[in-house]
C-alpha cells in the first residue's frame, strides 16, 4: 500500500499540471472557443493528407476568418498565429514567402508603428475640436454625414489608417469621460478603468449602452467614408499606388479615370449615410443621451477653465503639427510611416513628454495589430503560393471582352472581401499586364480592367473587416470591445453600404467604363 501513494501523488501532480495547462491555453477564452481551434489544428494534418493543399488552403482561409469573427472572444494573434506557423510546418508555405509579403507591405508596417503612436500624443487637441462639434451639431444625421464626409476627403489624401486612428482616439476619449463620470467617479479622477462596467450605477446603464451605439454608428459611417474617399486618388489606398504604376498614372489622370465610378459611388454612400439614420435600419439611429450630452458638456467647461499658458501651448504645438502631418501626407514627404516618425520626435519634443514610460504608452495600441497583420501576411503568402484565387483569374480572363469589366470587378470585390486587397489587386494587375504585354488585350481594354480593379478592391470590400484594413484595425482595437463592436455587428452595420456601394460600383463599371 504505501508504495502506491507516490504513483498517487503523480498522477495528482500529472492531472493538475495538464488542468493548469488547459486553463493557460488562451486564457478565460470559453471552453468551447480552445476546442475548437484545437480541432482546426489536428484537422489540417488530415485534411492535407487528404484532400491536398487546395482545399486546406481555402479551410485555413476559412478558420483565420473565424478567429477574426470572434476578436471579442479572444485577440485573433495567438489563434491566427497558430494557424499561421502550422501552415509553414505544413509546407503550405514557407517562411521566406511570409517575409517576402511582410517586406511587400512594410510601408504599411511603418504606418502602424509610429503614425498610430503620433496620433496618440495629439489626442488632447483632437478631443478638444470633437468635442465642440458633438456639442454643436443636435442633427445625428448631419453629425453622421460630417463624420462620413470628412473621413472621406481626408482618405483622398492621407490614409485610411491615420484617419481611422483618429477616430478611434476620439471615440476612446468620449466613452472614457462619461464612462467615469456614470462609475460614480469625478471627471478629475485618473484612476479609471472604463472596460469594466461593474461600477456602473443602476440608472446609468440604459444611457450608457445607448450612448455604445451611438459612437458605433459614428464610428462605422466614418470607416466606411474612408473608403469611400480612399478610393478615389491615387494616395487613398496602398493598391491604389500599385495600379497607377503599372498603368503609368499621374494623381490628376488617376483620378479623371476612376472618376465616372468613384464619384456617383460617394454621391450612393453619402446618402445610404442619410437613409440609414433616419431610419434607424441596421443599427444606426441611435441619438446622443442627453445625460452624455451633460456631461461632455461639463467635461468641456471644466477643461475650459483649467486651461492655463501650458496647455494653451500644448494645444497649439498640436494643431501646428496636425497642419504639417496633413501637409507632408498630401504632398508626400516621406513615408507614411516615417511621417509619423516626425509627428512623434515633434509632439513630444514641443511639448515635454522626455521620458520612455511616457512614449511607450503610445505604442499600445498599434504594436498588437501590427504583429497580427504580419501574422494576416502569412496567410496570404499561403493564397499566393498555393494560387488560391488562380482558377477564379483565369476564369474571368477567359470571358468576353464585353462583359470582362463587370466581372472583374465583381470576382475582385468577392476575394477582397475574404483576403487581403492589396494582394488581390497586385495579383489581378499583374495578370492583365502581362496579357497586356502578350497582345491578348489592347491598351484601352487595360484601363477598363484597371479602373475594375481598383473600385472592385476598394468598394465591396468594405462588407467585412478582412477587405479593409481600417475595419480590421477597428475591431481589434481597444475601443470595439468597449463599443460592443463585433464582427458580426461590423458586417451587419456594413451591410447596406456594400450593397449600395458594390451596386453602384458595377452598374457605373459596366455602363461607363
């Protein structure tokens, strides 16, 4: 008997270390959520056995997406990176090939670095002029077109990114002030944490979730009117700048040529924007509570009052550094990414932000997303490399020249929305010039395709947060969980604009191209 009790005593320790083990893995995840990607994990093996790289390749597809979809579940790097790294082991790509899309897309990389750190230091100025037009806009429909609008033109000449990072500060910084202030807290206390609603007081709630969905219907007209805008110059989006090239482009020729698309399609989404706040359809329509209203209102005088010589200077600094950003982007300095270098050394320099904790700060926000797209780059090194979207290319290349435009930008829309669009515009130019260069099409028949590839990447894409990189940045960022905005929800809010804007964008493709 007694020499059992060390076999006992092992397989005690055994069991606990393997309990430990599981409740490590992901973390608070649901039971269901590890099972699940632990089930895609042992499913690949077989299914590449199998059924061979093709279809594992569109299951891995299939699963990142899913990881994407439950974000609030849990942060979709460590579950897409898991996916990511068997596909490597798996030979389904190589490590060399995920480099080669990171280095591919490295501009955008940089982007992420410091541009969303900029951003964060010129957080109090953009708070400061939000704040005044939430206050002195009453109409939520002229509230929602502005929103919309300005995102608009500001993706024609910066980023789509720079401008998203703007939001989401702002949105952030609204929902922390009321937040606190319905916690029972003052709105001089620093020691708040506005994710959690524990401390939220009875009468507050209603207000509280009212005031989610209205910052999430904010929010979503201005991604969307990022792509609204971004679709339209040669800047606004990274394959836009990779499709002049190839074409030989300037930014006035790029723009005249998309323009009998681009135009009419932000003319279509401006007013979805209308339509959708008046009739409250989708998840829009919901009004600013006039509690919130009181207090924003509070925050701004208290703010007011508190202003003295030093923030007055800060203020400034600010607003003379968003002057240079907006010019050094529309004018193309630099790199964006390294733009946003220069924001960062000028705000903190001006305005006395010396110490490394302070500036690391700034980072927070970025850095996960910036790992989990490189992560999202493995993946489409896997569709490039195992030529996913061949069959689908060469199948739209094959039809009339008549009706080629129109599919080619229904079959770009429908990949952009499920990988990414600077990848599916690089692979779909690629092929039309070298069918180009073959004599298969003629040079007019290439800038109907190419004008089909840039509005089809740009436009339907917008139907889930994988197509449009500001979507995913939003809903992995730290204001959709206190937003409630999940995936489901981005693609149901999303839902109309893709359908007025995919629509529009192939009735104009097909009638004026």
């Amino acid at each position: 008997m007694p020499a059992s009790k060390p076999l006992t005593r092992n397989l005690i320790m055994s069991d606990s270390v393997a309990s430990a083990f599981w409740k490590n893995f992901l973390g608070p995840s649901p039971v269901w959520y590890k099972q699940t990607i632990i089930a895609f994990l042992l499913l690949n093996p077989v299914m590449l056995f199998l059924a061979g790289p093709f279809v594992t390749g569109w299951l891995l597809i299939a699963e990142f997406i899913f990881t994407l979809a439950l974000a609030l579940r849990c942060y979709p790097l460590q579950p897409g990176g898991l996916l990511a790294i068997e596909a490597v082991l798996l030979g389904m790509t190589s490590a060399e090939s995920v480099y080669h899309e990171a280095l591919a897309n490295f501009e955008v990389i940089l982007l992420l670095m410091f541009m969303v750190a900029g951003i964060f230091f010129m957080k109090e100025m953009l708070l400061f002029v939000f704040t005044k037009i939430l206050l002195k806009v009453q109409s939520k429909v002229v509230l929602s077109l502005l929103f919309s609008l300005v995102a608009a033109v500001l993706s024609a000449f910066l980023d789509a990114l720079t401008v998203t990072a703007v939001l989401i500060s702002v949105g952030v910084g609204f929902f922390s002030v009321y937040h606190k202030v319905a916690s029972g807290k003052g709105l001089s206390q620093d020691d708040h944490d506005h994710s959690q609603d524990d401390s939220v007081a009875e009468d507050n709630r209603e207000d509280l979730e009212q005031f989610r969905a209205f910052l999430r219907s904010l929010l979503m007209h201005g991604a969307v009117g990022t792509a609204l805008g971004g679709v339209c110059t040669l800047v606004g989006e990274p394959q836009n700048l990779l499709i002049a090239n190839v074409a030989g482009w300037d930014f006035v020729r790029f723009f005249t040529v998309m323009a009998p698309v681009t135009l009419p399609v932000l003319a279509c989404g401006l007013a979805t924007c209308i339509v959708l706040e008046l009739t409250g359809k989708f998840g829009y329509g919901a009004q600013l509570p006039e509690r919130v209203r009181a207090v924003l209102m509070e925050f701004e005088v208290r703010e007011q009052e508190q202003r003295n010589s030093r923030t007055n200077a800060r203020l400034t600094v600010q607003a003379l550094v968003a002057l240079i950003l907006v010019l050094a982007l529309a004018m193309h300095w630099a790199a964006v990414g390294l733009v946003g270098l220069m924001v960062i050394v000028l705000l903190t320099a001006f305005n006395g932000i010396i110490e490394e904790h302070q500036i690391g700060h700034a980072f927070e926000e970025a850095l996960p997303f910036t790992a989990l797209l490189v992560v999202f780059f493995a993946i489409v090194a896997v569709i490039h490399d195992q030529h996913l979207f061949t069959p689908v290319i060469d199948t739209v290349l094959a039809m009339d020249s008549d009706i080629r435009p129109g599919m080619f930008f229904l079959a770009n829309g429908i990949l952009s929305m499920i990988s990414d669009n600077v990848f599916v515009a690089t692979v779909y130019i690629t092929e039309v010039k070298t069918a180009l260069e073959a004599g298969a099409i003629s040079r007019a028949e290439f800038d109907q395709l190419a004008v089909a590839i840039n509005t089809g990447t740009n436009l339907p894409s917008v139907a889930t947060p994988n197509g449009q990189a500001a979507f995913l940045f939003l809903l992995t960022s730290a204001l959709a969980p206190l937003i409630r905005l999940s995936y489901g929800r981005m693609v149901i809010m999303a839902l109309p604009y893709t359908v007025v804007m995919g629509a529009a964008g192939l009735l104009c493709v097909t009638l004026f191209i």
